[in-house]
C-alpha cells in the first residue's frame, strides 16, 4: 500500500532520516492512520526488544569451561600467559566509574578514556576527583544551561519541585567530595560520588525531555 | 541535540565495578575461581545472546566456546572497556564466526517480508518473552542477526554491517524487514 | 451497545457533565490514554469491550478512536487552556496500557498485561500487573503491588512502595523512601538520596541485589540461610545487624565484606550517611504489620522510623521519632489534599 513511507519507518524511528526526509514522512503520517498504527507496532517491538530477558542456560555449563581451562589455582603458567596483568588501583577507579556513568546516562558524555595521572601500583595515590569528574560537571553544566532555556514550557510548581530535587543532589554531591577530600583513595566515596553526580544528569535529563516534549 | 550513541552495548546490571576489574586481574593471573565469578556474573547475557543469534541447540556449546575463548585471550584485556563490554563483543565474533563456518548464504536474508503471520505463539514455560523469542527464532538468521545485535544489544548499523559483512543499507532493510514480521507476535 | 469501532470521534455534550461510551475490541488491542490533567484510572474485566466513562467541564473533548490494534483515549480541550478531565476505563484484563498525563493521577487495578503510566504531577498506584511494568512519576508517590515482570518504577520527590512483586526490579527516587516488600526476585535494585530503602524479600542463589541511598537507612532482610556475598559501605553511618556477619575482607574504612553460606548471591547495602540494618525477614513484616496497625487512621504517614534498639529504647527515640514524623508529616500531608480539593474545583468549574 504505502510501500514508499512503511519502508522508511525503521529508519525514522531511529533518528536516521535526514531533516527534509524527517518532514516528509511525518506530514505524511499526520494523515496516514495505518503508518501510525504501524509505527506504534514498531516502537512496541523495539521496546519488546529491549526488554527481553536474559536466561541462563538451563544446565550448569561451568563444568565443562572448567574441565578445558584446568581447573583450581593455576600456579604454573604456560609460557604465553605468564605476563601478569594488573590494573593500578587508579586504573580500576577510573574504569569503575566510567562503567557507572557509562550505564546510567552516560548516552550525553562522550566515552573517554580517563587520564590517570598517578600509574604507581602501589603506595598512595595522586588520583582526586578532578581528574575524572571533569567530564561529567561539563555534562551537567551543559544540561542545566538546557533546562534554564526550557524552563519556561514548564510550570511553576514542576519547575519548584525540579530545582528542590536539584538543590537535594547538589548538597549529596558536596557532602560526597567533602568526604571524598579526606580520603581521596576510598573506592565507595568515589563511587558514590559518581553515582550521584549520574543522577543528577538523569533528573535533568529527564526534565529536558519532558520540557521539550511540551513544544 | 541527538545524543550520542555509544560503541557496543551499554550494560546495566553490573556487580560493583572494582569488585569485577578485580577478579579480572585475578583470572587473567590464572585464577579459575575468580574466573568462575566471572563466568557467574554474565553467562546468562552471554547463553541469552547465542540464543537469539544462533538457535537454542548450539547455544550450550558456543557459550562454552566463548568463556573458553575469553580465558585464553584475558591477558589481552587491558581494562580500557569494561569486561562485560569485552566478553560481549568476543561472544559475538565467535557467533559470527561460526556462521561463517557452517556457511550456509542461502536463505540468509529476507528478500520479501516473511510469511510468519501463521505462526502461532506457543509456550511450554509460563515465561513471558515465550512467544516473542520463539517467532525471533524463525526469522532467517541475517534478519535475526541484525535485529539482535540492533535492537537487542544496541550496536549501530555501521559496526553490523563492518561484522556482518555487508552494507549498512543491507543491515537498515534486514532490520526494518525483521520488525515488521515480529510485530505480529508481540505478547499481550 | 456493542460496535467495532474503526474510528470514531465522540463528542460531548454541551453542558458539563460525563461522557460513556462502549465498544467491542479485537482481541490483542492494547489501550493507550493521554490525559493532561486529570485522574486516569483503569480496570480490568473479563469481557472483550472497552467501556470509557469520563467527567468534565464543558469545554474538554474526548477522543476515542482505534487505531491499528490500539485504543486510543485522549482529553484536549476546545478552546485554549486544558480542561480537567477525570477517566475511569474498563477494559479486557489481558490489554497493555500506555497511560501518560502531566496533571494527572493513574490508577490501575485488575490488569493482568503490560503497563505504562507516566505523568509529572501526580500519584501512580498500580495493584497487577504484568511483563513490562514502568512506572514514572516526578512528583507523586509510585505504588505498585501483585505485579510480576520487568518492573522500573521511578519517582522524583516522593516515594515509591512496591508489594508482592516478582521478576526484574528497579526502583529509585530522589526524595523518598523506597519500600520493598513481600519481593521475589533475583535482580533487585532500589536507590533514593533523601530517604531510606527498606527490602523484604527473597536472597536467591545468583541474584543480585543492589540498595543505596545517600541520606538514608538501609534495611535489608537476609533470610536464614541465604547464600550471599554482602558488601556494605557507609561514610558516616553505623552498621547494625541483628544477627552474626562473619566478616570476610575491609576496603579501607568504609567498606566491608560478609560471606553467608555459599555467598552465591551478590548484595550491595549503600549508604552514604544512613545506617545500615541487616534484619531477618520476620523482623521487618513484623515491624510493618505494626506500623500499620497504628496508622491505619492515617494512610499519608509514611515517615516511620525503624528504630531496633530494644536497650533502653526511651526518650531518646521518642524524640526522634517525633522529631522526623513532624518535620515529613506536615509538608506531605498537606499538599496532597490541596491538590484533590484543587482538581475537584477545577473541574466543578472548568467550563
């Protein structure tokens, strides 16, 4: 029927289609019930898709990974594995925390790699919090000077609540580098940390989403 | 303003970060246990993935494949992704590579949207994605390929054509084509 | 009056008043409702029809129009600002809900489906359900219970309250308490920064279970038996358990970790100015059964403070206690009924 405009759906849904063919397609759907009701039944399997379950397999596969690994505490290397591989503890921080901003939010930062500047493995630590926390205040500050430009498609009361929460994180995130100052090698005070600062991006985020939905 | 789209699939439901970079380090040294934490943690995302990608026969024997694989190759993980991240992608390069074993191109892709309006959702389990996983499983295995590493695991169609071997125009149509024949089976 | 509807446009009437309308739906429809402001409340029977009933001013319209195998309900308004209005939905028990308003607060009893309820002021209570349950609200509470499936529930400035659910669990807020109770569940994961998580439920083999708060207490039920691999870490807060951790590792000064039985499942109890209270399961049913029992007069007093210490309980916890339930009590317990009474006016007086 409308072979032209069903076939482009998937890429719409996307975000693939250029702005002139963006425009197209949705004047064409604003009088085109079977597109939409197709494109719903798209979202919907996309969504189906997203939340599939993971199953583990119903036996108990270990057994036989192990068996072909060798099994136990493995004292004696072969020759090909014997380098021993060991993270610095700046390293773990760093890969922690970008895997938790990573998997909450992380789709506004671009993925970098942290530069550790201390790669002692042992003794104590140069890292603080700026050096990875840069990225994410950018972030954060990009999102408020959003939510200051929308605040307006907002109500008052929303936009009261918005700031009340805000104003809740800010004072957990200061409470966090407070106690992340005196102890600036804690793995839980930086993580922490980071968690909240995700959070906030979240909210706002969030905010920005449902201000532009208003448009 | 788009937001970016990150490299590979974003992974959520992690043990503490550091808890895993550790018993990284530690199974790269050689420690079986610490590997057998590992293989704990992800094996059902890794066995979920194979399924879908593959059928649920082989899945038993390429998921062993992949944490076989991963052992091996765990010095060669220099923590600059986080491990789930790693396993992940390797679990795909086996699955793919066995396909390209097997080799079987005919058939692959849809060339026409796929009659699977008669296939009725049937479960043995009271499990919910029964119906939906089992009509996933009757696509051709290039449109269930791309729709899995799509919109299952979240890469982008220019790494699954790069992986699969095609273009990204193949891998747009496999994937449009594979939504469409799945939005009949949509459990209710 | 039992028709098909292919699309159709009902139109009120011209007083202010309600609208009811009827209608038979293919089997597989699934239900989506937008009301901007409003209540949107959903039941579910046994019957292959769809019965809409709506209440408003004069000046609000409602669309009821199907389209490809979804019913679509929508309230707009004729003219400028919209009016306020309240739904009450009856539809086949199986049928997926899309529910979404910004005003609006969604209710949901009876449904056996999928469910989607999104508003930004506004409570969501939600009993059944299940598949994909998301739940998002930025300034209502969020209540759900005898629900099973991939549960994301979130909330903003208030708190969330799950009961007898199973399956996948994600709960979290920024100012509230987050409640987790008679919970089957091998994935379970709740975070607030203003308030406390409290979890009453399984520890299975393999499950992982993750709880933090900022500002809050922890209490989190471990049954005898369970097979898990505790981590916890607090800045400021003091860890209480009510049965022997044995202790297996430090991480600095703030972090610990315990190994019950086989340690199979993975737990981690966060919180950066709370305490931590580890309790057995009966210990914590028996404390809310009790809560409860007090406070049945009053269904908004969700500010109780769980305090264990049996020693010389006394003064100091009276004053607590009372300290936190006034300072929470007020400023919730109002607003909420300022709201009700605001929305019944507006309506009364939207025309």
């Amino acid at each position: 029927m409308n072979d032209q405009w069903t076939d482009r759906l998937s890429e719409y849904l996307d975000g693939e289609l250029d702005a002139q063919e963006r425009g197209a397609l949705e004047a064409h759907l604003s009088g085109c019930a079977e597109c939409r009701a197709t494109l719903a039944e798209l979202r919907q399997v996309v969504a189906r898709a997203k939340g599939l379950e993971d199953r583990p397999p119903k036996t108990d596969l270990w057994p036989g990974v192990a068996e072909r690994i060798g099994s136990g505490k493995v004292v004696n290397l072969p020759a090909h594995r014997a380098r021993r591989f060991s993270f610095s503890v700046p390293q773990l921080i760093a890969a922690s925390i970008a895997l938790v901003l990573l998997s909450g939010g992380g789709a506004w930062l671009a993925v970098q790699r942290w530069n550790v500047t201390d790669r002692r493995p042992t003794g104590t630590l140069a890292v603080t919090s700026a050096s990875w926390t840069g990225h994410t205040d950018a972030a954060i500050a990009d999102l408020q000077d959003v939510l200051t430009r929308n605040e307006s498609r907002l109500d008052t009361a929303t936009v009261r609540v918005v700031r009340a929460n805000l104003a809740v994180i800010d004072r957990a995130i200061a409470e966090a580098r407070g106690a992340l100052a005196g102890d600036p090698s804690n793995t839980y005070l930086n993580l922490h940390l980071a968690d909240t600062m995700r959070r906030k991006l979240e909210l706002l985020r969030r905010i920005n989403a449902i201000a532009a939905a208003r448009s | 303003m788009a937001p970016l789209v990150l490299e590979g699939p974003l992974t959520r439901d992690q043990p503490a970060a550091d808890v895993v970079a550790v018993d990284t380090a530690l199974a790269a040294s050689g420690d079986a246990t610490a590997f057998e934490r590992l293989y704990r943690t992800h094996v059902a995302r890794i066995h979920s993935l194979v399924r879908r990608m593959l059928d649920a026969d082989e899945a038993d024997d390429v998921t062993q494949d992949v944490f076989i694989r991963a052992w091996n190759k765990l010095s060669t993980f220099r923590g600059e992704s986080a491990f789930g991240t790693w396993l992940h992608r390797l679990a795909v390069n086996v699955v793919l590579g066995r396909r390209k074993a097997v080799g079987i191109e005919r058939g692959r892709y849809v060339t026409q949207e796929e009659p699977l309006q008669n296939v009725s959702g049937r479960s043995d389990t009271p499990e919910l994605s029964m119906d939906f996983e089992a009509a996933l499983a009757r696509l051709p295995e290039g449109a269930r390929q791309v729709f899995v590493l799509h919109d299952v695991e979240g890469y982008r169609h220019e790494e699954i054509a790069r992986m699969l071997g095609v273009v990204p125009g193949t891998s747009k149509s496999q994937l449009h084509h594979a939504r469409m024949a799945l939005r009949r089976h949509l459990d209710r | 009056m039992l028709t098909i509807l292919t699309a159709v446009l009902v139109s009120l009437a011209p007083l202010q008043g309600q609208t009811d309308t009827t209608f038979a739906v293919p089997a597989g429809a699934s239900l989506s409702v937008n009301n901007f402001g409003g209540a949107i409340v959903v039941h579910g029977w046994n019957q292959n029809r769809v019965k809409v009933h709506a209440e408003h001013g004069s000046r609000g319209r409602i669309e009821v129009s199907l389209v490809g195998s979804t019913v679509m309900v929508k309230a707009s308004s004729r003219q400028g600002a919209p009016s306020v209005v309240d739904f009450d939905i009856t539809v086949p028990q199986a049928m997926a809900l899309t529910l979404a308003g910004t005003y609006a607060e969604i209710t949901v009893d009876g449904m056996q489906g999928p469910i989607s309820a999104e508003t930004v002021e506004g409570a969501i209570e939600v009993r059944g359900g299940s598949g994909i349950i998301t739940l998002h609200s930025i300034q209502g509470t969020v209540t759900l219970a005898d629900a099973t499936g991939r549960i994301d529930v979130n909330s903003v400035n208030e708190e969330i309250k799950l009961s007898n659910v199973s399956g996948q669990i994600k709960a979290e807020t920024t100012n509230g308490d987050v409640t987790l109770t008679g919970v089957k569940s091998a994935s379970v994961e709740a975070a607030t920064i203003n308030g406390s998580v409290v979890y009453e439920g399984t520890i299975t083999d393999g499950g992982t279970y993750v709880f933090n708060s900022h500002n809050g207490d922890m209490i989190v039920s471990i049954p005898e038996g369970a097979n898990v691999t505790v981590s916890i870490a607090t800045a400021n807060g003091d860890i209480d358990p009510s049965f022997p951790l044995p202790l297996t590792a430090t991480h600095g000064k703030r972090r610990y970790t315990f190994k019950l039985g086989s340690g199979s499942a993975r737990m981690e109890v966060e919180s950066f100015q709370g305490d931590i209270k580890l309790r057995r399961p009966e210990e914590i049913r028996d404390r809310l059964q009790h809560k409860n029992k007090n406070n049945n007069h009053n269904e908004h007093d969700d500010s109780f403070d769980f305090h264990f210490d049996s020693n010389g309980v006394g003064a100091a916890w009276v004053r607590d206690y009372a300290a936190t339930y006034a300072r929470e009590y007020a400023p919730k317990y109002a607003p909420l009924y300022a709201r009700r009474y605001a929305r019944a006016y507006a309506r009364a007086y939207s025309h």
